[in-house]
C-alpha cells in the first residue's frame, strides 16, 4: 500500500472555488476507483483557510500512476487553474506500526 499527503494552498478569496472543485474530485475518486485508491479525503487547516491537505491511500504503485491519468484528475487541474498560490506538496508515508 502506499499512502501520501498532498499539501495545497490557495490564493486568497478562492477557499470557496477550491472546495467545490475538490469535492467533485473526492467524489470522482470514490465513484471510479474503488479497489485501487483505499483513501482519498479532503482536509482544511484549522489555522490557515488557504491550506488544504487531501489524504490519499493507494493498493500499489500501479494506482497511483493511474489515478494521475484520470479524466477527472485532468479536470480537477483546469478547475483549480488559477486557485492554487503555487505548487502543490507531495510527501509520501511508510508504515511502521
């Protein structure tokens, strides 16, 4: 299994924007690739409006590379275009315990 976070931060004013077009992803996501994607949940920080995390669950290395494919990973991208105060942060987690 491999699990990762993904940090994004938005641009003032479009906190709002986001949510709705990552909502509509997380429910894409879930609708899809049930089997492959074990997790895929939005966060927001509880000090920070702008920041966002999406926790993301993945069966193997072969679910990640197709998630990232996905027509609704593509529209998620042309969406959030312009929302985003640059890149996004990807850090991936082993587990121990």
């Amino acid at each position: 299994m491999i699990t990762q976070t993904v940090k994004l931060r938005v641009n003032e004013g479009k906190a709002d924007e986001f949510i709705a077009a990552a909502k509509t992803m997380v429910a894409a996501v879930k609708a899809n690739e049930a089997g492959r994607t074990l997790q895929y949940d939005l966060y927001r920080s509880v000090s920070d409006p702008n920041l966002f995390m999406v926790m993301e669950a993945y069966a193997d290395e072969s679910a990640v590379q197709e998630h990232g494919r996905t027509a609704d990973m593509a529209a998620f991208f042309g969406a959030i275009r312009g929302i985003l105060a640059g890149r996004f942060e990807v850090e991936r987690f082993e587990p121990l315990a």
